[in-house]
C-alpha cells in the first residue's frame, strides 16, 4: 500500500487509502479538539490522526482518516477555523 510521508516540508506517515482530510495551518492548543468536534456532531467517525511540524506554535499539517464522508458543510466549517490556512477532503 502506498504510504504519504511527507506534505511540503512536514513529515507524515499515513497509508493512502479510505478517506482524508488534511489541513496545513498555524500550531496551536485547540486544533485537534474544533475538528474533532465539527467531525462529531456530522456523526463522521474518525479513524486516525496525526500533526506533522517543524517547529513548535508555528506551522503544522493534520492529517485526519475518516470512515464517512463529511457533509460539504462540515468541511466547509472547519475551513472557516481561523488558523486553518488551506485544507482538502480526499476520497482514496
């Protein structure tokens, strides 16, 4: 199975399969949580997670599995949080 291993600069090991979402934005407390809670109440399981950075309360990206596909309007609001800078569902 092909493994994704790096995004820009930002180490990541994640199987490229299923369902992802991965968001490049600013490191800080919260980030795990407003996703995870967004993904919560649209009933979409998450199957993994995991952060990739360089240097800490800088830059990071988050790589999310998930088992459903979130609703346009989930996705959408977690790109409305303010320190996600890009962000892309993938159907794998």
């Amino acid at each position: 199975k092909p493994h994704l291993t790096k995004v820009d600069s930002f180490g990541v090991d994640l199987s490229m399969e299923g369902s992802l979402i991965l968001c490049s934005q600013v490191d800080q407390s919260g980030m795990i949580g407003s996703v995870g809670n967004i993904l919560g109440e649209e009933n979409v399981n998450v199957s993994f997670m995991s952060v990739g950075k360089i240097t800490p309360q800088k830059q990071a990206v988050m790589t999310i599995g998930v088992d459903e596909k979130p609703s346009k309007e989930a996705v959408n609001r977690i790109g409305e949080i303010p320190a996600v800078e890009e962000f892309v569902f993938l159907k794998l």
